[in-house]
C-alpha cells in the first residue's frame, strides 16, 4: 500500500490564522508547547532550531521516550514531534501505549516523522487520535503548514471541549484537570496551591425579578471583572495566558467560579486574592433601568494541608463556601475541619429525617397554655421530637433548619398537623377537654398556593372545627408577601381557625400588619421576658406588648416564663396565657394526657 501522509492532514481545518487568534482570546499559535521526541540529539537540535526561527519559541526535545509520560504530565505539551526511531525498541510499545491511555479529551495531536515504518507499527501508530505521517525528508513548508492547522485544530477543540460557552472562561473538565496537575506538582515538588470558590449572592433573585437574559449577561460581566482582578495581582505569568498563568479562573456552573492558584508562597497569599475579589465583584452592573451591585461568597481549600486528591480538596472548598453563604455573604472562609464534620453531621441528619417520616419515629410533645389569672389550661402548642434509634429524643433545633434546606419541612409540617389533629380529637372522643391546640406552621408550608385548602381537608378527616386549631406564623412568614399572605390569611380565618404571630417582636419592625391581617394572638417572644426582673427597659416593652394586644383585640400570649415574678408581672399587666417551665416543660402524649385529666373542673 503506498503511504500518502498528505491524507491525515487532508481532514484537518484549514483557517485563517488571524480569526481564529482573536476567537481563542490572547492565545497564540507561536506560544504553543512543543515537544520533539527524536532519539538523534543532532537531528533534535536542528529541528528545534528550526521551529524557533519560525516563531515558536516554547519547545522541550528528549532523546528518551522513557520520559515522555512524565513529561506529558509536567509539560503538558500542545503536540508532539515524533521521530519514529524513538518507536524501535524496548520501550517504543510503552510510548504508544501511554499516549493511547491518555483521556480523549485530552489526547493532543501527534506528528510522527517516518521512514521505512513496518505495515503493524504504521497501523498501530494510526490507530492513535489526531495523528499523522510525515515522510522523512520532510518538506519544511509541509511541517509548518501542518503544525500550524494541527494547533489551530487543538485549539479549537479545546475551546469547545474545555471551555464554558457563555463567558469563554474553562469549564469544570478543565478546572478539575489543572486541580489534578497543580495537587501532583505539589507532591512531588514541594510547595502550596489553593482553590476559591466563588457564588454571586443572591443570583436567583436577580433572575426572578428580571430573567435570564440579564442573569447571563451578570455572569459575563463577572468573569470579565473576575479576569481583570486576577491579572492585576503579582502572580500571573509572563505569557498572560489565563490557563498557564499562576492563577487560573474558570466557571463551574450557574453562578460559581473558581481560582486555581498554584505554587503560591503561603496559604494567605489565597485570602489577598480573595479581598481584591470581594470588592471587583461589587462593580455597578445596569440592566435597563435597573443598577445592580452583587456581592460574593469564598471559600478556600489548601492543599496538600486540605487534601490529597481532587475530591478531598472540592469538598473542602464547598463547605468553606457555604459557611461564607451562611455568614450572609459578601466574606470569605477558609476550610476548617470542624467545617466537614458539621457537613457530614448535617447530611447524615438529612438522610436519616427523611427516613424518620417514613419510619414513624417522629414524636409530638405537648407543653400547656396556661390563663394567667386562673390558672387553667386554656390549650397547647404541639412540639415535634425526633425519637432517634439510636441517639435518643432530639429536639427541633437539631434538624429543623436542615428540614427547611433539604425541602423535608413540607413533609414534616404536614405531619405535625395532621398528628396534632388526629391526637386532639382522640382526646376530646375520650371526654378530655382541651379547648384548642397549636401548631406552628413554617415559612416553606405558608408558601404553599393551597395551604388553606390542605389546612381544611385535615381538619375534615379528624371531624375537627377550625376553632379548635390556631396556626403560630413567624412575622416574616407573614411579611414575605402581603398581599398573598392576606389572601391566604382571610382564607384561613373563613374556616374559623385562629391565627397567631409567634417570636412577635424579634422580626420586621412595621407594626401595620397587626391592622391588615387577621389575627387573634400574639405570643411574646421569651427573649423579652427574660430580663423583665434585672432590666427595666425589658419590662417596660413587654407591657407595652400586652397593652397594644389588648387594644387591638388580639390575645396576648408569654413564652418562656420560668419563675414566679415574672408570672406576677403577667397576672399586674394583664397578660391573657403564658406557656414555660414555670408551669411545665413539653410533655409526651401520656404525661400530657395525665395532666389534662388532673386540670379537669370536678
């Protein structure tokens, strides 16, 4: 068969030099990395000398094809000028077979200059990706014309394969490929690297409010104020590429980006990058008529002092990321330990709760309303506990907040109620009597376009009138949207169920939604009692609270009481109930039960 090396090359693109530099940024096609793989160390010097006289200037030769996988690692050459005498041998089959191990995505073009190859090694040599044939003597004008279309055709490659579509930053393949690099680097060299992770705060509201669009020219405008700070500090190499440079940005997804920084002096070299972050992103950004000001959030993983391979080293970024969210944003945080703990902590919390529901291990507790002035039991309020198998009763601040992140608050809010519901009637059928009980009922469930309506088929089920029920809302569940939540207040109130604002006061400031909504309590948040005896400030604004109640003709409800003064305090302003220790703890179902039977009038 006659050997026609043009037909390799015949399949790659040939395009204009100039457009496809200003497609691939500030790349060039002279800065490519080359190495040159020729046994003949005169034959290597000469044809190195000749790519540097044609403008390429970033070149490594070995006479050794034992090192070519090392260097492929280290170097990370664009294309590789082979010699086919460097196949002859002991170690040619390794050679080949390193490059054919190498990822697709990441195997660069081979160039092998031959002469007289053998049928099976020509094939083998074939079977490789973006390979070609060069017949020796070779033409110059050939191998420049070849290397430049098989760069150009790498470069294009990449660009679709390693880079993010939208703001033309390298995409998560490629963050995770340089990661794996810098992590080995450091390994075997010495030294530290670090990774930021960076997520606009905020992001999904401006996408709400003004759509996707504006969100993705948001995101444009950020990598383009991301690159300008990165290549404003000391560390970005002379080449100015963004991808061999010290720092390298890159887009994960949605609104998170990365830095990678390699070889840095010390680990707080990270927290300076990250303070000139911070404030570049706070750049005014216009969308129509609209100015927008976003903030970020950072977290940072060392490595090796974080990790020893990717997935260590991306965790603990993560969770450095999310304790800045959780810090409210615009801050950075550098991974802690204690960080991960609490990470698997809360997701083995969330696997189990999920579990708990289906498994009947959820408990309501049941702590008394009590009438000031005589003492009764006037109602409950039903208190969700987690019967643990095995770490015993937990109480809602262990798993609460976790419940309202991972969405379970919906499935377990419609639990409480309905459990709550189904205990009171099986009370008032064994002839205890209990006049109404409460339940609290969380932002996510209030949210819901057809709470109202789940509301009233459970009340159906258990035979129950809404009287017998009173809903405890937070005020910003109340606040979040007014008009809606008027509408599903006003619902509720039709079906006779009493509406309560729980925490009142420790929330929005305005004081006209106590006119507007239908309310019939307000429960004094236990914060503001604590203090009534030692603080004179505290005692003026609980009777305060209890006055304006009374005159708006809301009962007024004290959470917390814990000793007899403060209970006299309630009994001289009139408090109407009070719920704390003072009278009892929450109990479960028997001991509550107990204590109804022993309340009962003779």
């Amino acid at each position: 068969m006659n050997e026609q090396p043009s037909h390799a090359a015949a399949k790659l693109p040939t395009v204009n030099q100039a457009s496809v530099a200003s497609r691939l940024q500030e790349a060039s096609i002279k800065t490519a990395k080359i190495l040159i793989v020729q046994p003949d160390e005169a034959s290597a010097d000469l044809l190195q000398s000749f790519l540097i006289g044609a403008g390429y200037s970033n070149i490594v030769a070995t006479p050794d094809s034992q090192t070519v996988p090392t260097l492929l690692t280290d170097f990370k050459p664009d294309v590789l000028l082979l010699d086919s005498d460097a196949l002859i041998g002991l170690h040619g089959g390794d050679l080949l077979d390193a490059l054919n191990n190498e990822h697709p995505g990441q195997q660069r073009p081979l160039m092998v200059l031959s002469a007289n190859l053998d049928r099976k090694l020509k094939l083998r040599i074939l079977q490789l990706r973006n390979t070609q044939l060069l017949a020796k003597p070779v033409d110059p004008a050939e191998l420049l014309l070849r290397l430049r279309n098989a760069l150009i055709a790498r470069a294009l490659q990449e660009r679709a394969a390693f880079h993010d579509e939208l703001t033309g930053l390298p995409n998560r393949e490629r963050y995770c490929d340089r990661l794996d690099w810098a992590i080995r680097y450091t390994q075997r060299y010495g030294g530290v690297g670090a990774v930021l992770h960076i997520s606009l705060d905020r992001f999904q509201q401006v996408v709400n409010a003004l759509g996707w669009g504006v969100g993705d020219r948001l995101l444009r405008a950020t990598a383009q104020n991301l690159l300008q700070t990165v290549r404003s500090t000391d560390t970005i190499s002379r080449n100015n590429d963004p991808e061999d440079s010290e720092v390298m940005l890159s887009r994960l997804a949605g609104n998170e980006f990365t830095a990678l920084l390699t070889t840095i002096d010390r680990p707080d070299r990270a927290a300076m990058i990250a303070r000139r972050i911070l404030p570049s992103i706070q750049t005014p950004f216009r969308a129509g008529s609209h100015e927008l000001i976003s903030t970020c959030s950072i977290g940072i993983a060392i490595f090796p002092n974080d990790g020893n391979n990717r997935d260590d080293i991306l965790r603990a970024a993560n969770n450095a990321l999310q304790h800045a969210i959780n810090q409210g944003g615009n801050t950075f945080n550098f991974y802690a330990k204690d960080l991960n703990d609490r990470a698997i902590e809360r997701l083995n919390v969330e696997t189990n709760l999920r579990r708990a529901i289906e498994n009947d291990e959820l408990r309501l507790y049941y702590q008394p309303k009590i009438d000031v002035a005589s003492g009764q039991i006037t109602g409950a309020e039903a208190l969700v506990r987690w019967q643990h198998p095995t770490l015993g009763i937990i109480g809602p601040v262990g798993f609460i907040t976790v419940a309202e992140e991972c969405g379970a608050i919906l499935a377990l809010g419609d639990w409480v109620l309905n459990e709550a519901c189904r205990q009171f009637d099986e009370w008032r059928q064994a002839g205890l009597k209990l006049p109404r009980v409460a339940v609290n009922v969380s932002l996510h469930q209030f949210r819901q376009a057809d709470f109202a309506e789940k509301v009233a088929g459970i009340l159906a089920a258990h035979g129950l009138a809404g009287q017998h029920v009173v809903l405890e809302l937070t005020e910003s569940a109340v606040m979040e949207n007014s008009e809606q939540s008027l509408r599903s207040l006003a619902r509720l109130r039709e079906l006779d169920i009493e509406l309560a604002v729980d925490d009142f006061g420790t929330g929005y400031s305005s004081l006209s939604y106590l006119t507007r909504f239908p309310l019939s309590e307000l429960k004094v948040d236990r914060s503001f009692l604590a203090s009534i005896e030692s603080d004179r400030h505290s005692a003026t604004l609980v009777a305060a609270i209890i006055s304006m109640g009374h005159q708006l003709g809301l009962r007024v409800v004290a959470e917390g009481v814990e000793t007899g003064q403060q209970l006299q305090f309630l009994r001289e302003h009139q408090c109407n109930e009070y719920q704390g220790y003072y009278c009892s703890k929450p109990l479960p179902v028997a001991e509550f039960q107990a204590l109804l039977a022993a309340n009962a009038p003779a």
